[in-house]
C-alpha cells in the first residue's frame, strides 16, 4: 500500500523531537512493508530526504524563503503569536500545502492526515476529484483552535468527509464530542514508544541526590513553572533534590528568571538540545518523572504526553496533572499520581510523598512499566492504525 503523509510537524534529523511521534509511526507502518512519503513545510533544513526508510518532502510556504516563520521548533501554535507578518503566512501554508497535496499524491492509495486544521483540504480535494480516501489524527490543538476562531463547522466538515478520524486519547475525543463531531468517524489509538530503545538501563547513580526530570517544549502548556515553583517548597522538606528539565522555546528566558527569583540555581537546571541516547540515559538516572501540564490561556492542554510513555518504559515511577490526555497513561494510585494542574502545594506534597516511599515508586515503576510494554508499543498502536488502512 502506498500512504501519502500531510504533517505540519516531521523531524528533520533523527534525534529532532519535532513531531518526533509522527515519524515513529510512519516508520512502524514502513516496517510493516507499506511505502510512505511524507509531506511537511520547510523549517530550515533539508527539503528532501529519507529517514528509516520513510520518504519526507518539505515544501515552501512564503517568499523569499528565508523569510518563513510559521513552521519553527515551537510549532504553529506559538509561533503565529509572534505577529501579523507571521500570522499572514497562515495563508501561504494552506495555499501550498493543498498545491503541493494535489501534486505529490495522486498516486497513492490512501492519505493520512496530521492535524486535520490545517492540513486536510488537499487530502479533501484528492478524495473529491480522484476518489482517495483520506483518515486524520486529531492531536487536540485544532479542537481548541476552531473553537476560538470559530472554524468548527470546517473542522466538522474535514471530519465527516474522512474514512476515519482517530484521537490520540479519551481526553481529546470528549472535546471532539464536546465540540459535535461525528462519533461514528472517530476512534481513539494512543500514541507509543519504542520500548526496543527506551527501556530501563544498569546505570550507576548518585544515591545521594534525589533526581527529577521533567521533558517537553518550554510552553505554557507544559506547565514547568509550576514544577520549579514546587522545588522551592520541597527544598525546605528535603535538601538533596534537583530537578532537571530537558527542553527549549519561547519561555526559557522566563523560567531561567523563575529559577534566579527563588535562587534555585543549584537545584533546577534546564537542558536543551539532547540527543536520544542522551534522554535515555537521563530516564535511567533520573528518580522521578514529572509532567505537570495545565490548560493554557488559549484553552489548549496535552493531548496525550508521549515523554510520561518514554519515562515509564525507563522504569520510572510518574507524576503528571489531571488535564488532556493524560489520564489516558496514568492510573491515579497505580501506575502513578495525578495532581490538579497548577496547585503548587499539592505538586510538592505528591513529590515529597514519593521521595519518601521507595515502596511505592517501585509499584508504580513495576506497574506503569508493564502497561507501556503492552498497550503503548509502536507496534501494537500502528496494528490499530493498519486495521482502518486496509479497510479503505
């Protein structure tokens, strides 16, 4: 089967986290024997290339190129915020995106959509003019956006148009139902993770710290002001914890300032630019996983939180906030605790709670290990992503 991919997140490296999720799928389905090529927007680097065995293609938006602003590191979402010279470029993105659609997938068998706003018109079109059925991947982000722009009578539209629509968790399909899309199109399949590369590792730490790690795009979203606030009130409890977060974006400057504020430079450090082998050996040294999401002022949250998949496939116990997707990955008391986003109070009592019970980090690493190696692996989620292609 040929699949044609429209994304307007791709790696562009093997250790680029962005839209790092979307290649690990693509490469399983290829895996499996199926031709893909990949379809996403210029972000500065190579416009043609192969990786795993998976075809990318990346297209231009706006002239002169060098002038392309829309697609970054941070993703859309907050690069858009940056002014009426990027938000212009919107327009150039769709204008492209749907030329580029008509162009490079007229022969393939099917097509699978990224974000359905603002991706799906080609694969609309392609289904309209030559009869290829077209499935999306909702994330979450365009729900909150279609409501604040009032696109969703479009977002619906894309919707009840394609084969099959799947959310990446029970928290992103209740908005979409929220929200009046069709139930009979959607489905939910989860994210996963490699669990052949991130896995627990025989690394020698330092018993006298008590590690945190925390990992994601520093966005409000991701919460991570929240978590360093709470390292100030665990440090009056407990005096050898640090908290590493790994990560890069807009708001580094003013969580690095957060940091200073509570001079916390010797316990808190932020990380960027890592690569794989270096994330894994970070899990494998780290005591304690945090995502400490919230909803963020555009009404956006995570959609499901790949990183809490990575860290318990490492065998590390998890703390994440009750929004989004996540729910989806820890069961409270289980496999982990959920806190209520923002509460600073209650995210350094559940810190300090697990820093004191090694019993119960070791339940939660042993329960919340065997569920990644089951339900969340690549393998298992791309079998339910093959059930609705081959059915096409």
């Amino acid at each position: 089967m040929k699949i044609g991919v429209l994304t307007s997140a791709y790696p562009e490296y093997e250790d680029d986290p962005h839209g790092i999720f979307v290649h690990r799928l693509m490469k399983e389905i290829k895996k499996k024997g199926h031709e893909v090529k990949v379809l996403a927007p210029f972000t500065g680097g190579k416009t043609h290339y192969i990786m795993d065995g998976v075809e990318i293609e990346r297209f231009n938006y706006f002239y002169p190129r060098k002038w392309q602003r829309l697609c970054g590191r941070s993703g859309m979402v907050d690069n858009v915020k940056e002014g009426f010279f990027v938000k212009i470029q919107v327009l150039g993105f769709i204008f492209f995106n749907v030329v580029y659609t008509l162009l490079k997938f007229r022969e393939v068998d099917l097509v699978h959509v990224q974000w359905p706003i603002p991706n799906a018109l080609g694969a609309l079109l392609l289904k309209k003019f030559y009869g290829i059925p077209y499935i999306n991947t909702i994330h979450g982000e365009e729900v909150y956006l279609s409501k604040r722009f009032h696109t969703l009578p479009i977002l619906r539209y894309l919707v009840n148009n394609s084969s099959k629509s799947i959310t990446n968790s029970s928290g992103t399909l209740k908005i979409c139902l929220d929200s009046n899309l069709n139930k009979e199109k959607l489905e939910v399949i989860p994210f996963g993770v490699d669990t052949d590369f991130f896995k627990p590792l025989n690394l020698d730490k330092d018993e006298n710290i008590f590690q945190i790690l925390a990992v994601g795009y520093l966005i409000e979203r991701k919460g991570f002001e929240y978590l360093i606030k709470a390292m100030k009130e665990v440090l009056t409890k407990q005096e050898n914890v640090q908290l590493k977060i790994v990560g890069s974006g807009p708001l580094e400057t003013k969580l690095n300032n957060i940091i200073n504020d509570l001079d916390l430079n010797g316990n808190v450090e932020i990380i960027k630019n890592v690569s794989d082998e270096e994330l894994l050996k970070l899990y494998n040294l780290s005591d304690l996983f945090v995502l400490p999401s919230v909803v963020d002022s555009q009404g956006n949250t995570e959609g499901l939180g790949v990183v809490l998949l990575e860290a318990m496939a490492c065998g590390l116990p998890v703390i994440g906030s009750d929004v989004g997707g996540i729910p989806d990955i820890i069961e409270d008391g289980k496999t982990g605790f959920l806190v209520q986003e923002k509460n600073i109070s209650e995210l350094s009592k559940t810190i300090l709670h697990l820093i004191n019970d090694k019993y119960l980090r070791q339940k939660f690493a042993s329960n919340g290990y065997n569920i990644i190696s089951g339900k969340f692996n690549w393998g298992n989620v791309s079998d339910g992503y093959l059930k609705f292609y081959t059915v096409l």
